[in-house]
C-alpha cells in the first residue's frame, strides 16, 4: 500500500472483498444473521447484496489504513468534506475540553487523523493492544502519524480525565458489544449490551460531547458527521443517566448506519446474548 497509494485503493478494494466475501467467509454468517435481524422488513436478496458490500467496504477500510502510513496531509485533507467546526472550536478556545464519540463506520482510523490535523490539536485516542506487537506498534505509529497520541486499555479513564481537566479532546470508538452483565439499550429494536465507559468519563467530567462519523461517499471521498449529544449534567450521576447518554450516542449512530448499512462492522457478534 505505500508502493501504490491511497488513491489507488479503489483498484483493489472490489476484488478483495469479493474474495473474502466468496473464497474466504470470515464472519460471514454473523454480517447476514446480524443483518436480518437489524432490518427484518428486507428481503433475502437484500440482505446477501448489502453484506457483499459490507465486505467490499471494509476492504477498502484496511486497505486506506495501511496506506495510512504514508499518506501526506494535503493528501489527507483533500479526501475529505466536513461541516463547521465551530462548536467544537468554541470549546477548545473556553479551553473546556470534549469527548469524541466514533463508531466502527466509514474509516474511522482516517477520521480520528483528519479531525486532529484540522483542529492543529492532539487528540488521546483509546485503543485496545493487539496480540502481535508488531502490528501494535505499526497502529501506533499510524495513528500518532499527525500528533495525535495512542492510549491503551487500562490507565485509561485516569488519563482520559486529567487530559479533559487540561481542555484537551479524548476520543473513543464507542460501539463494541460490552460484557452479557452490561446495561442494555435500544438499538435496531433490540437490547444491546453496550460499554458505558464514554457515559461515565463525560458524566463526571461534565464536558461537551460530539458523535464523529467519516461516511464514505466513493472511493477516495469521504464526508463527515458531527452532531452533539445533549444529555444532563449532574454532580452524582446514576444509572439512568448513564443509560441515557449511552441511548443518545447509540441513537444518532443508528440513524446513520440505517442509511447506509453496508458501512457499518456487521461482522461484529453485536447480538450474541
């Protein structure tokens, strides 16, 4: 992918993911139960021709974030088509910090670069060690590419909480299935185990919150969503408060996703219990 460029993705993403979708099904039984589940109203066709495109998608996904490594920021920036940014710039000038919330959608490694290179600001993003320390250490030269800075599971909440007090940005991607224990809420009509870690870092920190989603228009061209999640400031925030965080985010994020369904991680067992 360095030899060839980000710009030439479009090349192989098609016959990529047709080859994993045929030859190599990872996980494809869990995209169409996932799908028929999220959309019971869409026929059989349906369903096999938006998990096809699921798997093309993320062809293209993997494939930019290996060019990742090299790209240029001019480069990077003509990608990409994003509304104002003033809410989020007001809040960096009140120097009150914020939390950013992305998804598994579009690219999301891409947005997390493009928003911090756009805003000439660091943002401590979370990320979960891999197995293989060179790909940990590759993901982490990617993502700190632009100044950015990598923060792993663990000391994460202590870190991310002092960084907020500073009026500095965390960012999580927010929509992994959480533990069978976990709260549920509402999403594609269906309880939904879902991690509150973002809800309880922004509840006590009492901070601007705002849903960051990079939605592929074609290959080569992305548009951004911003939109804020409005939720109630408390002192001492319990459970429900909690619960309704969490709802909003996982709202605005279905919203989208049912637009365009084939961009969003199916392959994710988000309805294992």
């Amino acid at each position: 992918m360095r030899l060839i460029g980000i710009s030439n993705v479009k090349y192989l993403a098609y016959p990529v993911g047709l080859f994993f979708y045929y030859f190599i099904p990872i996980r494809k039984k869990v995209v169409i139960k996932n799908l028929s589940l999220a959309f019971p109203e869409y026929e059989r066709g349906r369903i096999l021709s938006i998990a096809k495109d699921n798997y093309i998608n993320f062809a293209s996904a993997f494939l930019e974030i290996a060019a990742l490594r090299s790209i240029k920021q001019n480069e990077l920036i003509d990608l990409i088509e994003i509304p104002p940014l003033d809410d989020i710039k007001d809040c960096l000038e009140k120097k009150t910090g914020a939390v950013f919330l992305t998804a598994h959608f579009g690219n999301w490694e891409m947005g997390a670069l493009y928003i911090g290179l756009i805003l000439n600001r660091s943002i401590h993003v979370l990320a979960k060690k891999q197995r293989n320390p060179t790909v940990s250490a590759w993901m982490k030269s990617i993502r700190e590419k632009f100044g950015n800075k990598e923060i792993l599971l663990g000391s994460s909440v202590k870190h991310f909480l002092l960084a907020l007090k500073k009026g500095e940005i965390i960012g999580l991607v927010a929509d992994q299935r959480a533990p069978r224990d976990s709260i549920r809420v509402n999403y594609f009509n269906r309880p939904t185990a879902v991690f509150t870690g973002a809800a309880a870092i922004a509840l006590k920190a009492r901070v601007p919150v705002f849903v960051i989603l990079l939605k592929r228009v074609d290959f080569n061209k992305f548009q951004g969503i911003i939109k804020k999640v409005e939720y109630e400031k408390s002192d001492k925030p319990a459970e429900k408060d909690i619960i309704a965080f969490t709802q909003s985010y996982m709202k605005i994020l279905e919203e989208h996703v049912r637009e365009c369904p084939q961009q969003w991680f199916w392959m994710h067992n988000i309805w294992k219990y």
